[in-house]
C-alpha cells in the first residue's frame, strides 16, 4: 500500500488499516525495521490502525515445510499452541524475545491511544467471560 492508495481510501470514508507480519527465519533486522517504518509512515500519512503479527507456520504451507526443514520448530511444537501475538519459531537470525518487544513497543507507539484502550478493554473482557 502507498500514501495515494490510503489517502483515496479515506477520501471515500473508509476506516484504513495496516497488517503486518515479522518474524520470518531469514529476516534481517533491516528488513525488521524497514516493516516498522512502513507502518509508521502510513500512519503519519493518515492510516486509522497498525496491527502486527507474528508469522506461524501453520501444516501444509510453504513456510511450515522450511519450518521443518531448517529446524525452526521444537521436537514438541503443536500447531494448536500457535497464537499471532507469540512467535513460534526458533533458532532465527533474530531472536523470539527481540520478535515479542517488537511486536508490543511497536505497537503502543504506533497506534492511537484510543485504540489501545478499546483493544485492552476488549482482550481483558475476553479473558473474564
């Protein structure tokens, strides 16, 4: 997506909103960032929200069979564990840990505060019911 794209999405009133996906085996920490940086440009630029994920390797794609192959997966991973908020794979140029800061800094920083109340109230209500 670029400016021109979200700024005619807007001017027809549509609610714009980003996903993006980090924690590839391969990804460098340009490539990391050079993500980061989209996502805050097209914030600046007027996008309404910034979701970001961590890629899961779900059986029978490309990326759980390089998964597998590259040893990125625990001897006792269960797909039924994955959640997009947790990497789930390991041994990758950058860490789980680095994945899992990223993914929550980033994510304050980038989207409004309004929204950081409504997704919160949202999760804890969630958790109670």
């Amino acid at each position: 997506v670029c400016s021109s794209d979200l700024h005619a999405a807007k001017e027809y009133g549509l609610t714009t909103g980003g996903n993006y996906t980090f924690g590839y085996p391969d990804e460098t920490y340009d490539e990391l960032t050079t993500t980061i940086m989209h996502a805050r440009m097209l914030m600046r630029e007027g996008m309404d929200v910034t979701n970001l994920f961590c890629i899961q390797p779900y059986p029978g794609t490309i990326l759980y069979d390089h998964a597998i192959a590259g040893g990125y997966l625990s001897s006792d991973f269960d797909p039924d564990q994955m959640n997009w908020m947790y990497p789930t794979m390991n041994n990758t140029k950058i860490s789980p840990e680095v994945y899992n800061y990223v993914s929550r800094i980033c994510w304050l920083l980038l989207n409004e505060p309004s929204r950081i109340r409504s997704v919160s109230a949202t999760a804890l209500r969630d958790r109670t019911t």
